[in-house]
C-alpha cells in the first residue's frame, strides 16, 4: 500500500485500537477504590505495547520520499477530502469555544465558592478563548492550501492552530498534574504535548524549517492518542477541542505525505516545477 494512504490510515487505525483497548482498561485495570490502575493487568500492558508500536511504524513509514521545494508548498493539497477535513477541524474549533464558555462559567464560580481546593480557570479561559483563532487558522490554511495559494501572507494562518494548542495543554497540564496516578492521565496529556508538536512542526515549514519525519511522528502520535483519549470521557468541550486539533493535524499529514509519497511526487513541489498554478500577495521567500 503507498505511504500516502498508509500513514494516516496508520493515525486513524492506531486511534480506534488504542480507544477500544483504553476502555478495556477502563473496565479491567480501573480499581474504584483507590482510583488507580493496575499497571501489570493485561490491558495496561497492552495499551502501551500498542502505542509503542503505532511509533515505531510511524519512524519507519515516515522515512524517505520526496521533499517538496519549497517548504511552503509541502501542505499545498487541491483535495476536497482535504479540504472538508480542514474545515471540519474549524467548524470543531467553533463548537469548542461554544461549548468552553459554561463550563468556564462553572469553573469560575467553583473557585469563587472555594478558592483553596479549585484553581482559577485563567488557563482553561485562554484556552477557550484560542479555540477562535484555531477556527480561522484551519480554515484559513484549508483553503489556501486547497487553491495553491502561497507567499508570505499564508504564514499567520499557519502558526495559529499550533499557538491555540498551547492554552490548551497548558489546562490540561493544570486539570491533571494533580493526579498522582501517571496511568489515569499519561493518555490526554501526551495526545495534547504530541498534537501541539506536530502543529508547531507544521507551522515551521513556512519559515523554511522542515523536518518531515519529525512531523510525520508526531501528527500520528498525536492523532492516535488524541483517539484514545475520547475513551476517558472527557466534557463536551474537551471531546470537540481535541477533535479540533487532531483534524488539523490529519489534514496537514494527508498533504504532506500525499506531496511526499503519492506517485509523481518531486521535490519540485506537488505538480513539479509548474507549482503553483496561481499565486496571490507578496513573492514567496
């Protein structure tokens, strides 16, 4: 099978083996009375096998294959199955903002009632607040990538799901480093860290700073975990934020990897030296 295919098959695959086997956790491992996991049971062990291995499959499909030039025209994707997975992550980005500012509310108000034992949501209120500048950094950076569109004014659109994504762990991280137990809250915390490196990654390729392999790592790293992760249930504004992320994050593996891996891909770009077809603004560098 081509890589192009194979690796975000890979990403949604690994995420529907790693939810079902995280709700086997769930209901094997989970002691209700301490609130722990047993981290010898079979599916603890399972669980991290698996993601181990969903990594080193990724190291290794993600290794070779052309190198569009420039940089910037690595994500250029006239895919309309692209394009609905970059304008779904945006219309998510909407739906989480939406869906943050009541459970803000009620965050707030917990810490106005007891400020010792509840945080102030400064954090989670960023992260809510982000989820706009995610929207129109997806749809932004769908659409500029679906028409070919390049130059210097793609560059802003292209950081501002990966700044959204910062707020974003930064609650996560606040919500659960609480926990002592690492095997309740490793699954969300390392999905948001991965998320946030493959959308920094990508964003890196606009300013001339490409690391193909490494992006590849971490969009499926991310992706998987991010999956695996709905089987926490989580609140409606953490299931459609993650979602949120995530999408941006197969979208941006799907073009890469069809630009790197699909058949006549050249380094010259994803039409060869033709590309683009159109362009708009200032000059690329």
């Amino acid at each position: 099978m081509r890589k192009d295919v194979l690796l975000p098959a890979l990403a949604l695959a690994g995420g529907a083996a790693g939810f079902f086997l995280r709700l086997w956790q769930w209901s094997s491992a989970y002691d209700a009375s301490t609130q722990l996991f047993d981290a010898g049971a079979p599916a603890s062990l399972a669980l991290v096998a698996w993601v181990i291995l969903v990594g080193v499959l990724a190291l290794v499909l993600g290794r070779g294959g052309a190198v569009p030039q420039p940089p910037e025209q690595a994500f250029l994707c006239p895919s309309t199955g692209y394009m609905t997975v970059m304008t779904a992550g945006g219309l998510c980005f909407l739906l989480a903002a939406a869906a943050g500012v009541p459970e803000l509310l009620y965050r707030y108000q917990a810490w106005q009632i007891d400020p010792q034992h509840n945080l102030l949501p400064i954090a989670f209120g960023l992260s809510v607040a982000c989820c706009l500048l995610g929207s129109i950094g997806a749809l932004a950076c769908g659409r500029n990538n679906y028409r070919r569109v390049t130059g210097l004014q793609v560059r802003a659109p292209a950081t501002l799901p990966a700044y959204a994504a910062l707020p974003w762990l930064m609650a996560l991280y606040q919500e659960d480093s609480r926990d002592p137990a690492l095997l309740r809250v490793f699954v969300p915390l390392l999905s948001a860290v991965f998320l946030l490196l493959a959308l920094y990654q990508a964003a890196a390729f606009f300013y001339r700073r490409s690391h193909p392999v490494r992006f590849t790592f971490f969009a499926v790293m991310g992706i998987t975990l991010g999956l695996t992760s709905l089987a926490d249930r989580p609140s409606v504004f953490g299931v459609v934020s993650t979602l949120s992320f995530l999408l941006c994050a197969l979208g941006a593996l799907m073009a890469l990897s069809r630009n790197r891996f699909a058949p006549g891909a050249s380094s010259a770009g994803p039409e060869g030296p033709r590309m683009p077809r159109t362009q708009t603004g200032p000059a690329a560098e």
